[in-house]
C-alpha cells in the first residue's frame, strides 16, 4: 500500500508550534562542510534539546505543527535532513509554501489540517489520501487532501524519481 494511502499503523506524534523555520533543523550553521546524517542529529535543537536523537531512536513518526511550518527557507536540505531522522510525514495547520513544495518534490508527505486537538506523543494514523487524521483517543480530524497527481509523486519517492519512471508524466488513474 503507497505511503501516501494510509499508514496502517498508529505513529507517534512529535509536536511543534507555530512558525517552526527550517533554520531550526537545517540552519546554515550546520551545513558548511556537514552531510545530511551529521545534520539530522541535531535536528531542532535550539527548539527542543535532545529531540533529533529521540526521535530517530524512536524508529520516526510524525512530526505536528501549528501554523508556518518551514517558513524562511527554499533549501531541499530541510527535508532530507526530517526524512534521515525518519520523519514520515507532517501535519501542520499551514506550511511555508516553498517547504510544502519541497516536500512534495523529496517525497515527504504533508497535510494540512487544524492540529489543536493533538497531543505531544499521540499515536496517529494519517490517510494522506483522503486528509484524515485519526487520533488515539478516536476522534478524526479531516484535512485538506492533496490532488492524486500530488500523491503520485510523493509515492514515487519525490519527482526526480517520478520522472525516472514516468517521463512522459503519467499518472496512476
């Protein structure tokens, strides 16, 4: 089943608030003469000491935010570097637009939708497909879906690997 159908299984939720700047995990400081791996583990650490280890210890899971979620920057860095710390995908009230489009392009799956009835290390089962959140307690938070041709990319692992398979953009029906 494609990642962005749905993720069977319930996954902890790691929650951030509002105007959460990529500068926070993939900040210019890191960068100069650092790989991805070296980055994502200290991955939010002006924000929340110790969380990229947690987090990749963890095995992954969701990340949850409120409003922006990577603002202030176009860099591609920022996803690869929530995808080696084995985030699989976020929900956010709003994201930065050039994020949003990154992730989509890097194959991480996002989702709008109000996350104020989440809790900090929820278990929740995310239906990209259909922008549905199912929470712990069972309640159910309808998002914004994204367009299948979106999905199509997310699914193929990002659009450089889309187009590898499909160069004449066919999307699955």
């Amino acid at each position: 089943m494609a990642i962005t159908r749905l993720h069977n299984s319930a996954t902890k939720a790691y929650l951030f608030g509002d105007d959460v700047n990529t500068d926070l995990h993939c900040s210019n400081k890191y960068l100069p003469g650092k790989n991805v791996e070296d980055v994502a583990q200290v991955a939010f650490e002006e924000l929340s000491p110790g969380i990229a280890k947690i987090i990749s210890g963890a095995g992954g899971g969701f990340l949850v935010a409120g409003h922006h979620f990577g603002i202030n920057s176009s860099r591609e860095q920022a996803v690869h570097v929530l995808r080696m710390m084995g985030i699989q995908g976020i929900v956010a009230k709003s994201f930065g637009r050039q994020f949003f489009r990154n992730a989509i392009n890097n194959g991480l799956p996002v989702l709008e939708c109000d996350t104020s009835a989440i809790q900090d290390g929820d278990l929740l089962t995310v239906d990209f497909a259909n922008g549905v959140v199912q929470t712990q307690n069972g309640s159910s938070i309808q998002g914004l879906s994204l367009p299948k041709e979106i999905l199509s990319l997310i699914d193929a692992g990002g659009l450089i690997p889309f187009l590898k398979d499909n160069p004449q953009w066919n999307f699955a029906q």
